[in-house]
C-alpha cells in the first residue's frame, strides 16, 4: 500500500518523527551514534537478540557510557528463551498465543483483522519506558525496558485467560454458537445479521431484550443460564433480529438502553459523526497525492497534536541532525559519500515533499 512511492506503513509510523539513517557497522557510523546518546534520555530498537551487542551497542555497553539511559528492547519472543531466535511478527503470534483460536467460529481459527499484537506491543512498552523515566525522576537511574510480541499476544487476553485457566475448564468451552463472539460471555454477546447489515450485540438485559424485539420466545427463554445455555439463546436471538433493519432494531434498543452497535466498514468510519467530533483523521498531499492519516489517538486540554514532521524516506533529516551535534556540511558530504549516513536527495533530485490539505478536521 503506497501512496506515490511512500508506503503507508512508514507514514503510519513516523508522524512527527525526523529520520537519521547510520551505518551502525562503520565505527565512523558508532561514533556518531555516541555522540548522538549525550543528547538523548531513551533508545529504543527493535533488532533481534544479539544484534545490539555485536554492533558494541548493547545495554552493558551504553549503560558504561551513560548509567541514566533507558534502553528499551522490542522482540518478538523475548531477549532469551527457546524462542528468543525466531521471527516475531503479528499474523504468526496471534496463532502463537492462542488468539486466533479464540477469534471468529471456533471451527476455523481466524486472525484479527489488524496488527493488534503489533500495536499492543507498542503500546505496552511505551508504558514501560514512561514508567523507567518516572523512576529515573525520582533515582537517577536508567532501566533496561524489555518488551515482546508474545507476551503482548497472551496480554490482550488476560481476562479471557485467567478465566479459563483458574476455571478449569477444556477446549470444549470455547466452543460456540457463530454468532458469539467470545466463548468467555454470557449469550447474546455478539453479532448478527439484520436485512440490511449487522449489528453488535452486548451483555443486556434478556427481558428487555425480549421487549425490545418483541419476542415471546425470547421472553421464555429469559430464565436460561445465559452462560451454559448461550447457544440456544443465540439462535433465537438471530432469528428475531434477521426480521428486522439496523435502523429499526437501533430505535428500539436506544428506547430501553440496551447495548448495541452497527457494524461498520471503514467507508461507514470515515464519515461516522464520533470520528469527525474526535478529530480522528488527517489528510495531506505528498507530492500532490492526498492521503489520509490516523491522528494521535490522545488529547491533550482537548486537541490533537499537531502534524509538524513527517519522514517521508529515511535519513530524510539526517543532515539537520549531523548539524546539530557538530558536523559541517563537507562533514556530512563526506559521511554520505563513504555510506556512513545517508542522506535525503536535493530538492532538485526529486525529495518528496508534504503538505497540510487541511488540520485534525472533517472528512466527508
């Protein structure tokens, strides 16, 4: 997925970051690098075990250099173990840690329709450095931060886990009706079609659920363990909403309070009134190509940070930062020429340019 020739995964992931490109393996190149950790307080990598320390880059070595570092370690398994070698990407530990196993009918595991390990992952070590920086307030001291993508994957589903673990129970349990979607709910917790769509459906209230869809079956059947009995319930409330439209099961629910969504594709979300409120959604033009972009997920005294940089290439600021720590322009001339850095073309070479179609605002 491109945009131009930028991909969209490196504009995702660098939105008000600045690329510096190193040839970590030059010691022109570590020399650099060392100059560089004087001025920074976290390092954050994300190479596989080992590679870090055969470089002279590991955290013994930096923490010599510099005790109040925090050195932050993303990998897929973990920086030891059986598993520590292997590859670590999404797609393979959602079916590592059981998460497909769990996700969609239960005959046929299914992958979430995200990198939601990926971002878990992220998401989790991010928390890890802002805590190692809270103790170096306090102590002075540095942290080595070790994240993995595998124990991002069983994290996503510690309530699901510890239920079924401190419960005892076997893989049978997690068989269930298609519609449920999870084996850890009571029924109807789930999704189900309508004549014109599919709306979600959480933990309600099933005599209200029986009044909403005006149902004598439903009302019957209100006594169940709703838990135990989730399939049969399920069904039977997949038959009274296949008789009615989204807009008409929406109305009623709304009227007694019951939970419930549509289900949505991203055409529906792009224009949804909660995303345009939230600010959800930036476009911009990269060489006269407009793209959109998913804001900073957080507020801040009620905005959205604003879009200030974006790499576009890397070391597309590579000289801007050599410059900062001291490098003169035949320095980094030099530097570029023997493959120490790389550097961004000159404009008059084709350097890709960015531009703000509009702020943090509407799209529709």
């Amino acid at each position: 997925m491109y945009v131009g020739d930028v991909s969209a995964f490196y504009l995702c992931a660098n939105k008000n970051k600045r690329s510096l490109a190193l040839n970590l393996k030059a010691p022109e190149g570590r020399e650099l690098f060392f100059k560089l950790l004087e001025r920074i307080d976290v390092l954050v990598e994300n190479f596989r075990p080992g590679v870090m320390d055969r470089l002279g880059l590991g955290y013994e070595a930096l923490k010599a250099r510099k005790p109040g570092l925090i050195y932050a370690s993303a990998t897929g398994f973990g920086g030891t173990g059986p598993m520590a070698e292997k590859p670590g990407q999404d797609l393979l530990l959602q079916a590592r840690t059981g998460l497909m196993a769990v996700t969609g009918h239960p005959s046929r595991p299914t992958a979430v329709g995200c990198a939601a390990v990926d971002q878990h992952g992220a998401a989790l070590l991010a928390m890890g450095i802002l805590g190692a920086y809270a103790k170096r307030l306090t102590t002075g001291e540095g942290t080595r931060v070790e994240g993995s993508l595998f124990n991002a994957g069983i994290d996503l589903q510690a309530e699901a886990l510890t239920g079924f673990l401190s419960g005892n129970f076997t893989a049978a349990k997690l068989q269930r009706d298609e519609h449920l979607a999870t084996w850890f709910h009571q029924s109807p917790y789930g999704v189900y079609e309508a004549l014109d769509g599919f709306v979600a459906i959480s933990n309600i209230d099933p005599i209200k659920l029986a009044q909403a869809l005006e149902s004598d079956a439903l009302m019957d059947m209100a006594h169940l363990n709703r838990f135990e009995d989730r399939d049969d319930y399920a069904r039977e409330v997949a038959a009274q909403v296949a008789r009615r439209t989204i807009a008409q099961i929406s109305e009623a629910f709304d009227a007694l309070s019951l939970w419930h969504a549509p289900v949505q594709d991203y055409n529906d979300l792009v224009r949804d009134p909660q995303a345009l409120h939230n600010e959800v959604f930036r476009v911009i033009e990269i060489d006269g190509k407009p793209a959109t972009l998913v804001n900073h997920p957080i507020r801040y005294d009620g905005k959205a940070p604003a879009l200030h940089t974006l790499a576009l290439s890397p070391g597309e600021h590579s000289a801007e930062i050599l410059e900062e720590i001291g490098c003169t322009a035949d320095q980094i001339r030099q530097l570029a020429a023997q493959g120490v850095v790389r550097t961004a073309d000159a404009p008059a070479h084709g350097k890709k340019q960015w531009r703000a179609v509009q702020g943090p605002a509407a799209i529709a």
